[in-house]
C-alpha cells in the first residue's frame, strides 16, 4: 500500500510543477487522510508517516504558489486538519512543516480564519492527549495572535523584503508567492493610510524587471 500512496503522492507533485494546484491539493488531501484514517492498523505505519510528510510538504507549497480564492480556502483548512489530527496522536511529526506555512506564507486575515479553526478544534477533555493538545494548539495560537499583533511597519517591511527575495529566484512558482507577499504589503498599507506609497513602490518594481515577462503577468493577474 505505501508504494501505491507515494505514486499517488508524485502525481500529486506532478499537479502542482503543472500550476494545477487544486488537483495537487486534493492528491495530497485524499492521501493524507487516507493514511491517518489506517496507519495504526498497517505494519508499514513508518512508510506511511512518510508519506503523510511529504503531502504536508506538498500543501505547504501549494500554499505558496496558490492564489487568492476558495481553493486556497479550501487548502488552508486542510493544512489545519492535518496539523490538529496529528498533534491527536501525540505530535508523530507528519506535519512539522504546517505552523511555519501557517504563520509566514498568510495573510492577516487568513491567520485570523485559521485561528478561528484552531479554537473550535481544542478538546475540553482530561485525558493525557487532550492536555497535549490543549498545549500544542495553544502555542500555535499564541504566535498567530503574535503575528496578527505585530508592529505593521516591520510586517510591511518583512513582506517587501520577502517579495524581493522571491522575485530572486527567477520562477514563476516565486513569482506567485512574492505576489502572495505584495498583496499582504498592499492590505498593511492601506490600512496605514500610507497615500499610495505602495503604489509607488510597485510602480518601480514594474520599471526595475520590465524585462522578466513572468513576473508581470503574475503581477497583473494579482492586480498589483
């Protein structure tokens, strides 16, 4: 079984080098769940812990290519299903990747919904698990609130700075997430009042890669 979920799992990979990423989304999902739902019942649990990884791995970077929309929605609350169910089991590791996603490749918005999610998800309960739970989840909710506290004039920094280093990479896939970062950049910056700042800045960033014809489009089709 763990060989066919991995060939599952590069289909998965293939979907999302394509730029398909809902249907990356729902390999990865499917294959996820599928294996959390049996492991304990299977001999391979150890193959199949990795497979769980490296769908988390592959949502991770889904989250950083994909766009605004429900299918973005749509993967940031399987990100949080997958990190909630494996903290259930006593933290196995399947999901180290997701906090990080979760904090850093986000909108305030989005970690304001994710969040949201996280509450509903934490157990009431006094078994060892639920204690475990409680504090792990806790801690996640802490940096997200953190995040979400955060002095906007260094967040508007951080974003551009993540734009530019992205931007560096010279892909489209980076060209994608740096517009992920710019549109953040434009939310801290509207929120300051900033009179059109940023718009300034983007103008000049246009000018300086005039010649990467990628990054416009990603550009345009974000509305930046």
């Amino acid at each position: 079984m763990a060989r066919e979920l991995a060939d599952l799992v590069a289909t998965g990979d293939e979907f999302h080098a394509a730029g398909a990423y809902a249907a990356a989304v729902a390999v990865y999902r499917a294959v996820a769940e599928e294996v959390l739902r049996r492991f304990e019942r299977v001999n391979d649990a150890g193959e199949l812990l990795g497979i769980v990884s490296a769908c988390a791995a592959g949502l991770c970077e889904c989250l950083e290519s994909a766009a605004d929309g429900p299918h973005r929605s749509a993967l940031l609350r399987a990100l949080v299903e997958l990190y909630v169910v494996d903290e259930s089991h006593g933290g196995l590791g399947l999901a180290d990747s997701v906090p990080d996603a979760l904090l850093h490749r986000t909108s305030p918005g989005e970690r304001g919904e994710i969040a949201g999610w996280l509450r509903e998800r934490v157990p009431d309960g006094q078994s060892w698990s639920d204690e475990y739970q409680r504090r792990s989840i806790g801690s996640l909710l802490q940096e997200l609130d953190g995040e979400a506290e955060d002095d906007p004039l260094e967040r508007l920094r951080r974003c551009r700075e993540a734009a530019e280093t992205e931007i560096g990479q010279r892909n489209r896939d980076a060209y994608r997430a740096a517009c992920n970062h710019l549109k953040e950049a434009r939310d801290l910056s509207n929120r300051l009042d900033e009179n059109g700042t940023l718009g300034e800045y983007l103008a000049g960033l246009r000018e300086r890669h005039r010649s990467l014809r990628a990054l416009i489009e990603e550009m345009d089709r974000a509305g930046l």
